[in-house]
C-alpha cells in the first residue's frame, strides 16, 4: 500500500501499485474542509461548520474526525503551532458537521483546522481558518454624584437574537485599589446583556477612594471580565439615618476626632424639650445619643466653646414655658465634661460681667475663649451687640470669668461703624479666627474680619478687614472648618428664605479669586440653624428649620434627615 498525501485540498489518495487503470470505486479518497464558523448560541462559544468527503469502501476506516484549534500557527500558517487543542466528533461519520467550542477568550484571534483520522495512522488535515469572537465589554467613563457612581458601559459583537442560554450573571465589579481593599459586586438583570452603551448606577461608594471596575459576564464555567477601568471618587454628601427628633437652634462642636456635643436647640417650632436638650455623636454608630437633663426649659440658639476637656455651653434665649415665642437672652453656661461624660447643670451666670446674649459667636484659642455679638431683647425691641469678650477658665477659682476686648468692627461702606449682629459667620483654622457677616434686622451683611488675640491680660486684641463674602449674604448659616477650608452652607434669608448653596473658604490660598468658590448645592431640603459639627476630616448636618409648599400656603417645617459631607481630596 503506498499513502500519497495532496495538498491542495488537505486530502488523501489511496492506491495499489501498479493498479492505475483499475476501475474507479476501488481508489479510495478522503478530504475535509471548514465551510463557516459562526459565534454560538451560548456565550463564548464558537460553531465549526465544516465537511468530510471520503470514497473510501468502508467508512469505518476513519477512526476519528473533529476540530483543533489553537492561537498561534506557524510562520506560513499552514499549521497550527503552540498550544493545541482537540475536540472529537462522537458516533458515526456524518459528512456534513458542526462543532462548539466553548469558553473562547472575547478579544484573541482563534486558528481551527478540521481533522479526519485514519486507521493506519494518517491524518488529513483542512487548511488553516482564523476566527475571532469579536464580543468586547469596556467601561468607557464615569461620573459621580455624591455618594453614587454612574458608570458607561458597553458590549459590542454580542448575539441579539435571545436569552444567552449559559448566561448566569453579569454585572460590574468594583474594587478599592489597596491591599485587602473592599469589592462591590453590582448584578445588572441579564435580560440587559446586548448590544450597545448603558449605564450602570451604583450606591454608596467611599469618597476619596481609587477603584478599579471591570463590566464582567459568567457562564456556568467561565467569567469573562473587560479591562479594568481606574477611577477615582470625589467628595460629597450621603445621606444617613434620620434623626429621632426634630432639632434646629443647637450649638455643636466636636469633641474628638470620632464624637461630637450638640447642646440644646428647640425639637419644633417654639417648643423646648428637656429630654432632647443635650446629646453626642459618636462616629461609630452615626447616630445621636441623648443625655438625661432635668432642664424644662433648654435655651435655643446658644453658643459652645471648648478649653481642654471642658465645652462650655451657654447663653442664648428660651421661651420661659411660653410658647409664643417672646424670646429672653440668657447668659447662663453649662458644663460638659468630656473625659468624664457629664453634663454638669450647675450653670453659672456671666450677667455680672457681659449682658445677656443669643445668636452670638465663640472660638477658643490657646486655652482661652471669646464669645461676642449677637442680640438681646428689650422688651420687643431687638438690641444688636459688637462687643467681645475673653474667657478665662481658670478665673473666679475655676468657675471661669471673662474680661472685654475689642468690639468688631463693620465695614465703613455700610454706612455705620459700630454696629452689631446676630448669627455671624465664625470660621476658626487653630489659632485663626475669621468673623463677620450676619444680619441686624432686615439688613445683611457679607464683611469677613480676621481676629487678631490679645497677646496679654492688658491686650484688647484686633480685628483685621478680610475682605467680602461673595454670596448671598444671609443668617442662620453653617460655618464649619476642616483642615485648611472652611464650608459656609445653608442659612435664611428674610425675603428669598432657605438657602441651600455650599461655599468653600480657603484664606491661605495664593489667589484673590480663589479665597471663596461655589460648591454644589445641599441635596436635601433647603434649611436654617440646624445641627452641625466636623468630625475628623468630615461634617455632619441634620435638622434645622425651613418651609415647605401646602397647596398655596407656606408651611414651616421641621426636617429630621441627616447627612455626612466629606470634602473632596
């Protein structure tokens, strides 16, 4: 028997020697060849169509037949070349079959060549065909709004026809870029698996944080994941557990890097609440804890200051029980002890030394507070103050005194030098403090004055003209600082009401136009005087007062949603 192996065609001649003019049928010849290769019906999954010719006498001299496949040929590619793999056709020669090969890579180019087998060991072998899935998934961009993270996806060269009958999850997973970092694992509805851009939408992402996502699809074998796409989020707000109680008026201040005090504040309108009256935050939880008081009456619009472990809380005004409104200034101050976790009720009263006050500032620095402006009430006349105080805390044998210091100042271009001003704008980078703003009346002002400390106990200190806020100027706002900015949010305004505006205030910063930008707006309810603190190199808001809409009528309102602002880095 002499083998002859053609290769035009990829096939094989059997003859007997010497047997040239015998009649045709007894020649025998076997030739295979790929017609089409299409992508599957499962995903990831190509189909080999292909034939087997043979004029052999019996087909039972083909002892094999199939598809090998490979992603490298030679350098004439008429072979496959480096790793190969085979799939066998089972049962009886059919001349016309199709083959699956799952679990394909999306983006690498594929060589197949048919094979039939031979029982004397010869192979035939098709020429060689190359094939590419050309399925893609990428993530293209993204964009951020607060704590949610809107990703554009995209899937490219995927059937269309119907359900993926392998198809099991698809989705998009997102991972911190650090060592034992966090995964989110976003599940889209598989029915959302076809061609073309969409978006993914994903909450409650760390702020600040690097991630690396990917779009992926799995089958019951194999997770097939696009190129991992790097991000990284900004700051922003999120929206915590809302607050047990109704709470605006209250003075806050941080107590460590993980809590915060509130001290009263008023639950709703006009109506003091003993039992709500002080509380703290702790990190950990999020959450506000109350502390028992027997206070019947907790004033509202008080002012905190805090000297080591000690947050003096005081002044401000109450209703005396009645809920009408007709305010009283008080110059009462409270104790909380911080190391000890004790709200002391043994107020002691600053009236012998500065008059009584409500909607004033305070700041400490260096061991020492200051707490001026603000108004007091003469019967129903409004008296508005621009006189400072120091407070010492070691003085009257430690239950503290104070000592005046220079008034601030109001710039000359409002036509008056002297005047005071309620709920003032206090900005306080450690030994820095920034005052100014605030209203008198139905007159607002936007001035920013730099407090220069008194360098003695014979010092009165100075102000120094900072320049303008350039908003709306406005009253009832949030002032808080972290790190190096400060944040001016919020606030009321007599004829344009609620604010929700957010400006950052940089005062170290090079450029004269970049001392205030605009941030974007507060996503909740536009609001007045509600709680706020910085914790760590975050603040948290919650409460407050505002108006809402009831048909033609303007209706208060008294929010209990709490929210985290984390400033981008």
């Amino acid at each position: 028997m002499r083998l002859l192996i053609a290769l035009f065609g990829v096939g094989i001649l059997l003859t007997q020697s010497g047997c040239i003019g015998e009649p045709l049928e007894e020649l025998g010849f076997i030739t295979t060849q790929i017609d089409s290769i299409r992508v599957g019906d499962n995903f990831g999954a190509a189909v080999i169509y292909a034939q087997l010719t043979s004029t052999l006498p019996n087909d039972d001299k083909i002892v094999g037949y199939g598809v090998k496949w490979s992603r490298q040929v030679n350098a004439d590619e008429s072979a496959l070349a480096g790793s190969v793999e085979t799939k066998r056709v089972e049962g009886i020669v059919n001349p016309s079959f199709a083959v699956s090969i799952p679990d394909l890579a999306l983006d690498s180019i594929y060589f197949f060549q048919t094979y039939a087998q031979h029982k004397e060991g010869q192979t035939i072998l098709s020429r060689v065909v190359q094939f590419r899935l050309g399925v893609s998934l990428s993530i293209e961009e993204h964009q951020q709004k607060n704590d949610t993270l809107l990703l554009r996806a995209r899937i490219n060269g995927l059937r269309n026809s119907g359900p993926i009958a392998n198809l099991r999850e698809f989705g998009v997973l997102l991972e911190e870029e650090k060592p034992g970092g966090n995964k989110i694992n976003h599940l889209i509805a598989l029915e959302q698996a076809r061609d073309g851009l969409f978006t993914v939408m994903i909450d409650s992402v760390q702020f600040n944080q690097k991630y690396l996502a990917s779009l992926y699809i799995k089958s019951d074998n194999k997770t097939w994941p696009s190129l991992k796409y790097n991000l990284k989020t900004t700051g922003g707000w999120r929206r915590l557990v809302d607050l047990k109680h109704p709470n605006y008026g209250s003075a806050s201040i941080s107590m460590s890097s993980a809590s915060a005090f509130i001290g009263f504040g008023y639950p709703e309108n006009c109506e003091p609440n003993g039992t709500t009256a002080v509380s703290t935050f702790n990190l950990s939880s999020n959450i506000l804890t109350y502390l028992p008081t027997s206070i019947s009456f907790p004033p509202i619009y008080s002012v905190a200051w805090k000297i080591n472990d000690r947050i003096f809380c005081g002044f401000g005004e109450y209703t005396g029980g009645q809920f009408n409104c007709n305010p009283n200034a008080r110059c009462s101050v409270f104790e909380y002890n911080v190391s000890t976790a004790q709200f002391i009720e043994s107020a002691f009263d600053a009236c012998d030394s500065l008059k009584p006050r409500s909607r004033a500032a305070a700041f400490t620095i260096k061991g020492k507070g200051y707490v001026g402006l603000g108004v007091r009430f003469s019967g129903t006349r409004s008296v508005y103050l621009n006189d400072f105080w120091e407070f010492d805390p070691m003085g009257k044998g430690g239950e503290g005194s104070f000592r005046s210091i220079k008034p601030l100042p109001v710039k000359e271009n409002f036509g008056f030098d002297n005047a005071g001003r309620q709920f003032p704008i206090v900005f306080q980078f450690e030994d820095r403090v920034f005052v100014g703003g605030g209203s008198l009346g139905s007159i607002y002002l936007n001035d920013i004055w730099e407090f220069i400390p008194p360098k003695n106990d014979s010092d009165k200190g100075d102000w120094r003209f900072a320049g303008f806020f350039p908003g709306l100027p406005r009253d009832e706002m949030v002032c808080l600082t972290i790190n190096k900015k400060g944040y001016l949010l919020l606030g009321y305004h007599n004829t344009l009401g609620e604010q929700a505006d957010v400006w950052e205030f940089d005062p170290y910063t090079s450029s004269s136009n970049q001392v205030w930008k605009k941030l974007p707006d507060f996503p909740g309810e536009s609001r007045a005087s509600p709680i706020a603190f910085v914790v760590g190199d975050q603040f948290f808001i919650g409460g407050g007062k505002g108006t809402r809409r009831k048909g033609n009528q303007l209706t208060p309102s008294f929010p209990v949603d709490f929210w985290q602002f984390v400033p981008s880095n």
